[in-house]
C-alpha cells in the first residue's frame, strides 16, 4: 500500500459563505464522514495544514490581490467579492491553509514522506486568476502548489490536471506563459465560467465536454489525447485539481460520471506518475456539491491512491 498523506485543517470548515450557498462546510464533513465509514481514514498520514505566506501567495499574484483579499476580511458578517464569491469572518484563514496545504502536500512527496497526498481543503482555488478572486475561489491553491514546486525544488516540469466540471480560468491565467507547467483541464461545455474552448497554447490541454456526456466519453478523449501528451511532456510532479462535479448527481452541472470514472483517472495519473514523477502525487479539492457523491466519490479517489 502507498503511502499517502491527508492534510485539512479545521478552519476550512468555518468559512462559511451563507447557509444557502453549495460551497458549504458540509462538503468536508461529507468526506471526513465516508473515509470514516470506509476505514480509509486509518490509512492516511494526518496532517495540519499550515498558512501560506505572502511570498507564496505572490508567486502566482499580484501584490494588489493578495492585500485586497486581506484587507477585504470582515469581523462580522459577510463580504461579497462577487455574486458567488463571499468572505465571512474565518475565509481568510481558511483561504490561506488551502494555499499552505498545497504547499506542504509538496515538501511531503518531494522529501519522501508521503507518495500521494490529498488535501481536504477549501474554500477551492482553480478559479482564482492572477489579480481576480471568483467562482468561490480567493487564492489558487492548486497553483501556489505548482509554483512552490518549480521555484523551491527547481522542477523543470509539472503537471496539472484539472478534472473538476468547469474550467480552471484561474490556473490557465497563471501559468499561460509558462511553459514549465503543462495544465490538462476537462469541463464541461458552455459552462461557468465560459473560458478554455478556444484556447490555443502548446502547454495548455483543454477538452472541452457537452452536457450530458458520461464517463466514458472522457475516459475516450483522455485516453487519444490527454494522456498520450502527459507522457510525453514526462512530468516530475503530477498535481490534481480534484473537482467531483461532473458526478451525474451534483446539482450544479451537468455531466454523467460516475465514482468509477474518478478510479479509472485516478489509476491512469498514478501510472504516469511512477513511469516520470517516482510516484508523487498531489490531489487538491475542488468542487463537489452533492455530498453524498462528493465524499463517495472522494473515498475512492483516495482508495485509488493509496492503493497504486
């Protein structure tokens, strides 16, 4: 059995954006609540995720981003970035261990304390761009991850693949135009946030899904296309934007997988991680709004993984 590591911290369970809103702390509950049931739990290595500081956080941001995120954190109540985004007295907190989690899950497979690591974080992060919070997204953690790896440990190619049901703008908007790090995105299509479809870039890999498409369908245009790229780009770190919202019950969207299809990727990422990367992994949470899919759907993410 690999080792795999599991890193969440209990502010991510505190950011609360209104008791109406799908991004809700019942998400992590859902999760904590099936590896419990499964037994899966007494297999990972714990541990607490700790803040990103502002030089990590500036790696992918601008310095005007990062101190409008922090200035704009209320004492009471809620604060809305936008329509969808919103800050309540603990996000920032939460905020910043989402990005220190990805960081951490970093040093453990790199200085071999864990093969994989999955992180149970949130609020989530793909949507995040360089100088813009939005999609419930504050900072990228997903990218604060990539860049600590590249700019600490000297990298020269990272992998990240994004299987949530929309788009990762954020991460494209970050890494467009650097070629260190090849970003590998299936979403649904026209969706939120109606970006990627008509992307032209060597390192950036979309593909594009139609409503009502299954499983699969994407393992079909992973398997011709995504996945063939992957390999050959040899990554020496392979990150995961782990959205569970193409799951055909999430509310939010429109797909068909099923828990099945998030093991069968979950399997083809591990393979290309032991052929290039010595088995590192890092899986990140994203979306996921059902959370009786979502914390299924996690459990055998993680199974998965710890599984090789």
């Amino acid at each position: 059995m690999i080792n795999t590591a599991y890193i969440t911290h209990s502010f991510c369970g505190l950011h609360n954006m209104g008791d109406y809103h799908p991004e809700s702390p019942h998400r992590l509950a859902a999760i904590n609540d099936r590896l419990i049931a499964s037994g899966l739990i007494n297999y990972l290595i714990p541990h607490e995720a700790i803040e990103a500081t502002i030089e990590q956080l500036e790696r992918v941001h601008s310095k005007e981003h990062v101190q409008s995120i922090i200035a704009a954190s209320p004492t009471q109540g809620l604060h809305h970035i936008d329509d969808d985004t919103v800050m309540s007295p603990h996000s920032l907190q939460a905020a910043l261990c989402g990005a220190g989690a990805g960081v951490m899950a970093v040093d453990l497979v790199m200085k071999q304390f864990a093969n994989s690591v999955f992180c149970a974080v949130r609020p989530p992060g793909h949507h995040a761009e360089h100088q813009r919070a939005m999609g419930f997204c504050f900072f990228n953690n997903i990218a604060v991850a990539a860049a600590h790896a590249l700019e600490h440990y000297q990298l020269e190619r990272v992998a990240i693949v994004d299987f949530d049901v929309h788009h990762g703008n954020g991460t494209e908007d970050i890494f467009r135009h650097d070629s260190r790090v090849l970003y590998c995105s299936t979403f649904q299509h026209p969706f939120y946030p109606y970006s990627g479809s008509d992307t032209k870039n060597e390192h950036i890999l979309n593909y594009p899904l139609p409503a009502g498409s299954d499983g699969h369908y994407m393992q079909s245009i992973m398997s011709q296309n995504a996945l063939p790229k992957i390999d050959e780009f040899a990554p020496q770190l392979i990150l995961i934007s782990a959205g569970f919202d193409a799951h055909k019950l999430d509310p939010l969207a429109h797909l068909r997988w099923v828990e099945a299809d998030y093991v069968w990727l979950t399997q083809q990422l591990q393979e290309l991680s032991f052929k290039h990367s010595d088995g590192r992994i890092v899986s990140m949470l994203e979306g996921g709004y059902d959370p009786d899919a979502l914390g299924r759907s996690v459990n055998e993410h993680i199974r998965a993984l710890l599984e090789g």
